[in-house]
C-alpha cells in the first residue's frame, strides 16, 4: 500500500501519469479501501491518499453494480452500489482541496457523476472544473465521450462531435485520436446491440475509413504517452471487428501483451479473454 502512496506523489507533476497510475491502483485496491482509510489516520494530510481513496470507492462501486434490468428485484444491491459511489464525493473533494490545481480528483467524479447519473448540468460543470486544469487530459476525454453517449442519455451527434473536435486539436504524438473509434463503440453498444452477430457487423465501409484516417492523425513519438497502450487497444480492436488484418495487427502488437479494459468490456465481460481471442486470431502472442 505505501508504495501506492509513493508512486501517486512521484507522478505530482505529471497529470496523464497520475490519473493512470490512480485509476490502476484504485482497481488494485477494490475491496481494500479500509486500508487506505487506515494510511489516511496516519497522514490526514496527504491528498494523495485522499484521491486513492476516493477513486477506489468509485471502482468499488463501479465493481457491485447490479444489472440494470434487475433492478427492481435488486433494490437493495442497488442502494449499496449508490451509497458506495456517494462516499466517494467527499475524500475526493478533500483531495481537490489539498491540491486546487490537480485536474484527476475532478476527472474521477467525472464516473462518479456518470455512475449516479446525475444531472447533465452537473456533468458539464465536473467537466469545466477538469478543463480548466488540464484541457488535454485523455482519461477525462473518454469519461466525457461515455457522458455523451446515447446508452448515457446523450446524442450520437454530440458525442460524435466532441470526438471530432478533440481530436483534431490533439497534437500529433497525442492518442485523442482514438476517441473517435471509441464514440463508435459507445454507439454500437446501444443502437446496433441487437444486429451484431459477428466481427463482420460492427463497422460499415465507410465507418472503418472513418477509423483509419483518426489512426492516421497520431503518431507515437519518440516518448510514447502514458495511454498509448489503451489507445492501440482501442484502434486494435476496432480493425479487428472490421476484418481489418494488417491495422489490427499493427494496433495490436504495439500493446506489448498488455489489455486494457476499453475497449474490449465492450465486446464481454472477460476484457483479458476477448483481446487474447482477438490476438489469436491475428497469430499474435497475448502474454
């Protein structure tokens, strides 16, 4: 655990580095939290501690959520799963607090506000606060892409757009551009849920060309970016469901044996089982 606390205050000065090292280590910690309570009681005054706890609670939640459709029957699961996101708020307000210029506490009640379905106002209002700090950063980006999404009450046109726009005010070396393959995941997921049967019946022509001039956009770079993984994964998966052989091996080598949860919980809930499935396919070798 404190090794947890030293890598989140060795990554102070990097925010993408932060914000993925929180989110891992928050995953790491699920049912764990009372841990960090305890470090909590030994140095109140560490935000990096208050932000591990507060991201945790939001991935404990996230983890106990029941299904949708059994909520009726589920009342109680789901009061728990509420409560459990709630308690989140607070340890990461006390990290924003501690640290008024951190834009990841502010990106974490981004899922927060989408696991509580809160108001759009207050969504958008999360979403200046994280702006403000970092208008860059790319972990806020997808939680803003999932918030406009039509499976979260928005509009394809709007989700679409802000993908757009993100990307191509990106750098070039900055993987914003695969947010654009991700809006369409988000999308197939809640209009196409019914029709797909296959890898075939995800994207259309023009839908993968759609996709392969957003890969065109960005470029590595001679330091890779900390979501560089997650974003080859991204396109990785979107040439793979597109029959796309060469894209998709080119995507999917790049991540190194390494899956990441987007965007393969999109096609099961085993992400690990779905992109080794997928490597296979392609004659890679998934570590």
């Amino acid at each position: 655990m404190r090794f947890g606390v030293y890598a989140l205050g060795e990554a102070r000065g990097d925010v993408e580095l932060r914000s993925l090292r929180v989110e891992a280590l928050a995953k790491a910690a699920v049912g764990l939290s009372g841990l960090i309570e305890g470090l909590i009681g030994e140095d109140p005054g560490n935000p990096d501690l208050w932000l591990w706890l507060g991201r945790t609670r939001v991935e404990e939640a996230w983890r106990c959520r029941p299904d949708a459709r059994a909520r009726a029957v589920q009342a109680a699961a789901y009061t728990s799963y509420a409560r459990t996101m709630r308690s989140a708020r607070e340890p990461l307000m006390r990290a924003a607090s501690m640290r008024p210029d951190d834009a990841v506490p502010w990106e974490a009640m981004l899922w927060l506000a989408l696991g509580l379905d809160l108001d759009r106002e207050e969504k958008d209002a999360l979403w200046d606060e994280v702006w403000r700090r970092c208008p860059t950063l790319y972990a806020a980006h997808v939680a803003r892409v999932v918030h406009l999404s039509p499976q979260w009450g928005g509009l394809p046109e709007e989700m679409f757009d802000f993908a757009r726009v993100s990307m191509a005010t990106a750098a070039k070396e900055d993987p914003r551009a695969a947010l654009l393959p991700l809006a369409y995941f988000e999308f197939f997921v809640q209009e196409r849920s019914g029709i797909i049967k296959g890898t075939s019946s995800w994207f259309t022509a023009e839908e993968i060309r759609d996709v392969e001039a957003a890969a065109r956009r960005w470029f590595e770079g001679d330091r890779p970016h900390p979501r560089t993984i997650e974003a080859h994964n991204i396109f990785g998966a979107a040439f793979h469901l597109a029959d796309a052989r060469r894209p998709a091996r080119q995507h999917l080598s790049r991540t190194y044996g390494r899956s990441s949860s987007l965007p393969w919980t999109y096609l099961g809930t085993d992400e690990v089982g779905q992109y080794a499935k997928a490597c296979r396919h392609l004659n890679l070798i998934a570590s």
